[in-house]
C-alpha cells in the first residue's frame, strides 16, 4: 500500500503545478469592420458591420493566420449585424503570438482588419 502512495501524492503534486490555460483576446477595427475575439467566449470570432447599410448582401470573408487560413464565401450577417464564427473554426487560427489578419469584401467595397492581441 505504502509504495502507491508517494507515485500517487506525486500525481497530485504535479497536476496542481500545472498552469491555467491563459486566455487569448484579440480586437481589430476598420472604418465599416469590428473583430472580436476571446477563448475564453461561448462563440468565436464575431465580426461586426459598423455602418448604416441594413442589406450588405453577401460577404466574402478571408482570415489568414501562421499556419492556417480560412476562406467563407456568400456569408451572411445576422439580425444584429454579426457574423459569428465557431469555437472551433476560431481555435484554428487564434492562438497566442499570432497576428491574423482579416480581409472583407461587400458590395463594391473590401477592407483588411488587422488583428491584435490584448
């Protein structure tokens, strides 16, 4: 019995050690754009329209990361004027010490968001 005790107290010992995940928040904004983006959120990325315009039709969405990328095409706002991306989709490309950059393209019109970490 004693010999299970000091792996089991080590196990212990080193599990408490551990460091808590930090959390990752990264803001970006444009004239029309607004990003958002916290681990820590229920959702992922949220990109926010920040003009007037009710009906942008659909968007063209490219976010480009260090090692990954990701392309959306015939995107929609919804009611509130958000996209919201996934957890998922958002873990892929931000993770600490990357600097994702964000291009939307509407209408006529395109922007690049470049994103910071906070």
């Amino acid at each position: 019995m004693k010999k299970w005790m000091f792996p089991l107290a080590l196990i212990i010992l080193l599990t408490a050690c551990q460091s808590p995940k930090q959390e990752i928040h990264y803001i970006a904004k444009s004239e029309h754009w607004k990003a958002i983006y916290h681990s820590n959120g229920e959702v992922g990325l949220r990109l926010f329209y920040l003009g007037d315009d009710d009906d942008l039709g659909p968007l063209e969405i490219t976010i480009e990361g260090t090692k990954e990328s990701q392309n959306l095409s015939d995107v929609q706002l919804n009611k509130d004027g958000y996209y919201s991306f996934t957890k998922k989709e958002s873990e892929k490309i931000f993770k600490r010490e990357t600097k994702p950059m964000i291009h939307v393209e509407w209408q006529s019109e395109d922007e690049t968001l470049e994103v910071k970490n906070h």
